[in-house]
C-alpha cells in the first residue's frame, strides 16, 4: 500500500510520552524521520550534529528537537568538550548528557520502521510485520523490555518470562523470579547486518531476513556487542555508564564507540544487579557503509579487542563502589592500567572516562529534577 505506517501501530496513548528523550547523530537532512512520524512525533528528539557545524541540517516539520552541532558542544561543556567524538556517531552520547528524561532511545538515520521499493517513480511503503501479521512498534517495543524486569542470575529456557503468553519454566527458582530492573534494551536488525570490515567483505551481498520472535536476558558475566542502531536504556540507572569513547576524528579507532560503551555497561550492570535484555524489537538497516572505510577505522580494533575482551571478562569492582559514576571511575583506572601497556590510545581513554564523568555530573547536578530543561539548546521547534 502506499503511503506511511499505519495508525493501527501506534498505541492511542504513546508509552513514556513525558519520560523519554529520541538521541539520533547525523551529517546529513533527516528526511528519513517522515516514516517514523507516526510513533517518534508525540516524544521529544534531541539531534547531534556531526561533522560541520556550519552545515544547515534540515528536520522535518511538527517534530519537538533540540539540534546541538560542534560549536555547542564546544560552548557547553568548555575544555571538557574534548571527551566527545567529533566525526563518528559516538558524538551522539552529548545527547544522553544534556538530556533530563528518564529513558533515552537512539537511533541511526539510516534505519527505517519499514523497507520501501521504487515503481514507477512512486515510492512505496510497507510498515514492518512481525510473523503474527502485527505491524512493529520498535520504540514500544524497547518500552516493555524496560519496564519489565530481567533475570540475569538464572536463565529461562522460555526466554523472557515476562512476555505475554511466556513465564518461568519448572525448576526455576522462586527465590529468582522477582527478577531485577533492566537498565537496557538492545534492538536487532532486518537486512544490512551489522558486520565488521572482514566479514562485509567477504559477505558483500548478505542479507538478515530472520526475524526472530524473542527476547532474553543476558546472563550475569556474559559480554556482548552492544550495536547502537537501535537501543534503548533507562538513563537514571546506567546513563552514566553510556559513554561510547573516544573514536573518530583524531583518534586511531573507529566503530568501537557503542562496543566499548556495552562491554562497560554490561560489566557494571553485573557488579549493581542490573539487567541488560536483547532481541526485539527489529528495525529495517537500509544501507551498507563501506567496507574498505570500515576497515580502516577498525583495523587497530580488530587487533585490540582481543587484549579488551579478556580484560572485560576479568575486570572486578569493589564493593564500595556504589554508584555508577564510582563504579565507571573505578572502570577507568583499571583501563589505564591494564589496557595502558597495550597502547597509550588506552591511557588516553581512560582520562577521557573520568572527564565524560565529570561533564556529566555538572550537567546533571544530583539535585537535579529528571524532568528540568536542558542545558541551553540553540534550536528547539
């Protein structure tokens, strides 16, 4: 059919309407916003401009934004500014920053509610079904993993117990299934996959077209890689803990950002008793970035994260870090000295972990109420 997503899959009253931020980065017009009006026009938007700050980015009309480019940043966090990535989507943790809302949802401006094919110069738009017939709400969706709890200490062969028609399976403990609170929703993707350099090369023309119904928690202790495409999280839990790095320009690392930030979330998660779930929602990746590109960005990363990964798998927090923000300093120091010896970048980093910290805690000030204005936008419609 033509036209955009239908209204049946919008729920009458938006979930979190008053309680949720939209982050998206970007370089370019975001015209791909028309097609998901329907469930991101009743939430507020905070945009990220990468790249030039003088280039004018175009938003659709009726959208609540704030657009925040270089020269913002620059002026609101001052010499501070320096912890934020410029040229690499990891610049979109600004927005997790100044944002004052309990819940964030990020996004990429490549990624789509629906898939659409061109005939005869008309564009056609189909909203994304998942196997029941049901159009997908990938925010709503993300919603109801937050606001359900998780089960990190004991896996449920039914996956999440707390989904309709779904609960805890025979012998799993009682003493468990109050579960915990779930800090983060972690969304997957129909079509481009989400491959490193290697495996796009030699997988050019591969295509995710499994949709998968489920959603589980990852166990206490486990890593994952966190894409951050599509992702959720409630910020008053883990928001500090959502720093995505150094990356980009002037750095000798790039598309780590949303990995770095998920293996130190999660690590945190674990030592606070926090869940992290993953698999719905799905959302349409519509576009392929270039391998040899990606491969130059990842090249130190593919050779690090075998120092990373292990470091992760090993790292411990004392008990009397208590907070996030103790808990990600705490994160900091062992990065310097354990990570350090692989490359001085790691020594670099980890200054750029404390002063990440520091912005945030002078943004957002423990007095603060969750729901005052941000910090001086310079655009908002």
């Amino acid at each position: 059919m033509a036209g955009g997503p239908s209204s049946s899959s919008v729920p009458s009253t938006p979930l979190l309407k008053d309680e949720l931020d939209i982050v998206i980065p970007t370089i370019r017009n975001l015209d791909f916003l028309e097609m998901w009006r329907p469930f991101f026009q009743p939430y507020h938007l905070i945009i990220v401009q990468d790249g030039d700050p003088s280039k004018t980015i175009k938003v659709p009309e009726g959208f609540d934004y704030e657009l925040y480019n270089r020269n913002d940043i620059n002026r609101i966090l001052g010499p501070k500014a320096s912890c934020i990535s410029f040229k690499d989507s990891a610049c979109r943790c600004f927005g997790y920053m100044v944002s004052k809302k309990k819940y964030i949802y990020t996004i990429d401006d490549d990624c789509f509610v629906s898939f659409h094919l061109l005939s005869a110069s008309i564009i056609f738009f189909s909203v994304a079904k998942d196997p029941s017939g049901k159009d997908i709400n990938a925010l709503e969706q993300h919603i109801k993993n937050l606001l359900t709890p998780s089960t990190p200490f004991f896996f449920n062969t039914l996956y999440d117990p707390f989904r309709d028609g779904a609960d805890f399976v025979r012998g799993y403990p009682f003493s468990l299934r109050e579960g915990v609170p779930t800090a983060v929703s972690h969304g997957l993707w129909l079509n481009i996959p989400d491959y490193d350099a290697p495996t796009q090369l030699v997988k050019p023309l591969e295509r995710n077209t499994r949709y998968v119904d489920s959603v589980l928690t990852i166990p206490k202790g486990t890593l994952f890689p966190m894409c951050g495409m599509n992702l959720a999280f409630n910020r008053e839990l883990i928001g500090p803990a959502m720093y995505f790095g150094l990356m980009g320009d002037g750095q000798p690392i790039g598309r780590y950002d949303d990995m770095w930030a998920g293996w130190c979330t999660k690590v945190i998660c674990d030592h606070l008793g926090l869940g992290v779930k993953t698999g719905l929602p799905y959302i349409w990746h519509s576009k392929a970035s270039n391998p040899f590109v990606n491969l130059k960005k990842e090249y130190n990363g593919i050779f690090w994260q075998e120092e990373i990964i292990p470091f992760f798998q090993s790292a411990t927090i004392p008990k009397g870090c208590n907070t996030v923000q103790k808990c990600y300093i705490e994160l900091s120091k062992q990065v310097r000295e354990k990570l350090g010896k692989v490359d001085p970048y790691f020594n670099k980093l980890a200054d750029a972990m404390v002063t990440w910290i520091e912005s945030w805690d002078e943004l957002n000030p423990l007095s603060e109420s969750a729901n005052s204005s941000a910090n001086g936008p310079v655009k908002a419609k």
